[in-house]
C-alpha cells in the first residue's frame, strides 16, 4: 500500500514568536523503496535501512511523488549533479578506497576539465598504472599551437601499441600540412626501430615525393645498412636519378667493396668462387718472360649476358720485375677465361719467381 503523509506544511509555535515551518519528519520503512504513489510533503525524507538507501521528495507532479535517491548503499547516487563553484574533493582522505565514475551500464558521455581559458587538468597516480582504454577511438588532443608531452618525467617507459593479441596499428601523423614528427633519444640513448617476426618496416612507400636522408647529419656518423646474417640481402636502386656512392669532399674516393676471395696454388689454375665482386689469388705460378698463362674464374654468377670488370696484377716479391697484363678474355656461362702475358716493365723482366702472387679481380656487374 502507499504511504501518504499530510502535503501541507508542518508548524510550531511559541509563547512569544509567530508560527514556523517545521522540517517533515522523516519516513522510515524497512520493507521497501518509496514509489510515485507515496506522496509526501516536499523536502521529506524516505530512509530503507536495510540498505542503506535515501530518498527526497522533490515535490508532487500531477498527483505522482518525485522521489530522487541520494544514497546508495551508503554512497551518494544523483541523475545530476552540479557544485558551483567548487572546489571539489573526491577520495582525499587516507583510508585505502576504490573510486568508480561513470561505470553504470547505460551509455555515459563523461567529460572532465575545461577548454575555457587557462583551466589545467591533471590525471595522476601514484605508483600504479593509469590506464586508458576502450573499445572506440581515444583522442589526445592538445589544441592549435600546444604540446603534448608524454612520459617527460625520469625514467619513464613507454609503450604505444604494445598490448593485446590483435593486430594493432599504430600511426603518428605530424599533421594536415607541414606538420613533423620528430623521434629523438637524450644524449646516449638508443632509437631502436623492430618489426618482429617476419615483419616489414617501410621508410617513404607513399606515392608523394620526397627526400629521405639517413645519418645526414653533421656530426661524426657511422651509417650500417644491411646484414650479413646468412641469407640477408641489401638492395639499393634508384629511377632516372642515379645512385652516387661519395665519401665528402675532404675524403673523395675512400668508397670500399669487400670482396668474396680464393687461393689456388700452382699447378691448378682455376678459383671457383660464386659471387659477384671476386679477388683469386695463384700462387707459385713461374711464367718465364714473354710467355702466357691461362687462368679460370669460375662463378654461378657469371652469365653469357653479364658486364664483367676483371684486372690482373702480380707482387714482385722475388725482384725479377715480371709484370703481367691481360692478353684475352673468353666469357661463358659460369666462368671467364683469362689469358696472361708476363711482359715484364716496359718489355724487361724475368720470369715469375718465389712469392710473385698473381691477383686476378672480377666484379659481375649484373
């Protein structure tokens, strides 16, 4: 059944003072919440203490109490809530306690701080985590011409994109126009760039032009491009532009290619080495002056339609003062043949003697 009090006020009266309104007494019931059709004065006070529950009657609207919970289960529950001016303080004493907002099932739309002039919000914790997440988009925005600083306190980590088993992307954009992006380590810190297992890391892939300048500064640097793990490959190419390979202007020419290299000792005079940039190395040889010696390269690399660049140059260990020059070259697929004549300098000399190596250079340019 309903309960329904008297809706007119209450008043009290004394010997020498006028009438006063009286406060409504409040209505405790054990058995339940109040409902529309428990009509009360307004401001009357509805208490279930079983669970620790009150309501106010804000007043009778077309015959129906409006009853507004502000407890539940001993903490306070409003539809709205306004305090102006503030301030106001949440969780601020010492006893250890788990403050939820907004957690009810209904769709919430929270907001917290003000763009309204120099107003500041902060968002702390000590030393647990502080965490934001959600299944829809999360927006850090720090307006036109503001910055936005993460992890600028000591010994911070940082992880962007770093949890969860779902593919994740995660995109950086320095704006709609000139915007950069910049990733700098402090002094003696390390950028370090993975793509995992099997990944791809992609460096200006887009269609727009650009210029990408790697270990361009002016300081001191040492640029490693490539691996030499097992089968790791390095592919540099360019269009109508060119590839230049310098070394700076106050060191021209200190340009270096490591070749794969091979020593065959006399008599065999063939170097099987499958590679492209080749140094063979024949030793023993005891070609007299004026005669020739064949030599054989051999490579899977070599192709019938390959630009090959070969020398050939011998130590003059033993003082004879031979010196060979090339006489003919026969390419095939998988070898070139070389033929060698010991001219000696200028048409003297004597024969190859003790420790007059002969280096023949191949480099297969395609």
């Amino acid at each position: 059944m309903a309960i329904r009090s008297r809706t007119r006020s209450l008043v009290g009266y004394g010997i020498d003072n006028a009438l006063q309104n009286l406060a409504p007494q409040p209505i405790i019931n054990t058995n339940r919440a109040p409902t529309t059709s428990d009509t009360a004065p307004q401001g009357a006070v509805w208490c279930y203490p079983a669970t620790l529950q009150l309501w106010i009657n804000d007043g009778i609207v077309n015959g129906a109490a409006q009853w507004v919970q502000v407890s539940q289960g001993g903490s306070g529950s409003f539809t709205s809530l306004t305090v102006n001016p503030g301030p106001v303080n949440m969780l601020t004493d010492t006893a250890t306690a788990t403050g939820n907002f907004g957690t009810g099932a209904g769709v919430k739309t929270i907001g917290i701080g003000s763009s309204t002039g120099a107003s500041v919000t902060t968002i702390s914790s000590g030393t647990g985590a502080l965490t934001l997440s959600g299944a829809g988009d999360i927006a850090i925005n720090g307006g036109n011409s503001n910055n936005i600083d993460i992890g600028t306190s000591s010994t911070s980590n940082i992880g962007i994109g770093a949890g969860g088993a779902n593919a994740q992307e995660v995109s950086i954009l320095g704006g709609n126009t000139s915007g950069a992006v910049l990733i700098t380590a402090a002094s003696g810190g390390t950028v370090t760039i993975n793509s995992g297992t099997a990944g791809t890391i992609d460096i200006s892939t887009d269609a727009a032009a650009s210029t990408v300048a790697i270990g361009t500064g002016a300081a001191a640097k040492t640029v490693t491009v490539g691996s030499l793990t097992t089968t790791s490959a390095t592919h540099i190419q360019s269009g109508t532009g060119a590839i230049s390979l310098a070394s700076g202007a106050t060191t021209p020419g200190l340009v270096s290619v490591t070749p794969d290299t091979a020593t065959v000792a006399s008599p065999t005079a063939t170097a099987t080495v499958n590679s492209r940039a080749i140094v063979a190395t024949f030793t023993g040889f005891t070609t007299a002056h004026g005669a020739y010696q064949t030599f054989v390269i051999a490579s899977s690399l070599i192709l019938t339609t390959s630009a090959l660049m070969i020398t050939a140059t011998n130590l003059d260990a033993s003082g004879n003062h031979a010196a060979v020059q090339i006489a003919g070259i026969i390419q095939a697929a998988g070898s070139a043949t070389i033929s060698l004549l010991n001219d000696g300098l200028g048409g003297s000399g004597g024969a190859l003697g003790a420790g007059d190596n002969i280096l023949i250079s191949v480099w297969v340019l395609n």
